[in-house]
C-alpha cells in the first residue's frame, strides 16, 4: 500500500531522463560524512554541528563545481568583506569559476 500511493513520485524517472533511478550519487557523495561519524559527536554543541553542516556543504558545493575547495574558500574569505552586496553573487562556486576562468589568458 505505502508503495501504490507513492507510485507517480516512485515513476517518475521513467518520464524524465534527468532523474537518476537509484540514490548511489547521494549516497557516494554521503561517505565522507558517514566515515567522520564518530568526529562528528564532538561538535560541542547544536551550533557547532550547524557550523559543521555549513562548512560540509560550501565543501560539497565547490567539489561538486569541479572547484579545489581550499582555494575557492581562501579567495572568497579574502574578498567578501570587501565586495559590495550587488556582487556577492560572484562568489559562488559556479560563478567564481567562471570568473577565474576568464581572468586566465589562453596561450596562443
């Protein structure tokens, strides 16, 4: 029964391509965290396992743009006491990489 009630949402990759028919990426993506898991009971307290979750996520977020973490965060960190709010927009992960991009010159 909790299956046939469920049936549009459960079938739906079958009418859009896009969506993946099981969760492996979800779950790859997951095996960082999950192997920290015992790390994970020293946050201290809720915010800290907040400021935890955010850090995972800007980290995820930048792999997940092919950007090298580390590097997109120490220029972020750099500019944004600096970069007006109508810009702030430039430092996320898929529009910093753009930016960096363009600022490459290409050898001829």
């Amino acid at each position: 029964n909790y299956m046939l009630s469920r049936w549009a949402d459960f079938a739906r990759y079958a009418d859009d391509g896009r969506i993946c028919m099981t969760n492996n990426a979800a779950e790859r993506a997951l095996r960082g965290v999950a192997c920290g898991r015992k790390n994970w009971s020293f946050a201290g307290s809720d915010r800290g396992a907040d400021r935890a979750a955010i850090m995972l996520t800007l980290i995820t977020t930048a792999r997940l743009n092919d950007i090298d973490p580390k590097a997109w965060l120490a220029d972020v960190l750099a500019r944004i006491a600096e970069l007006p709010v109508s810009r702030l927009h430039e430092l996320l992960p898929w529009e910093w990489k753009a930016i960096k991009a363009m600022e490459i010159p290409v050898a001829a």
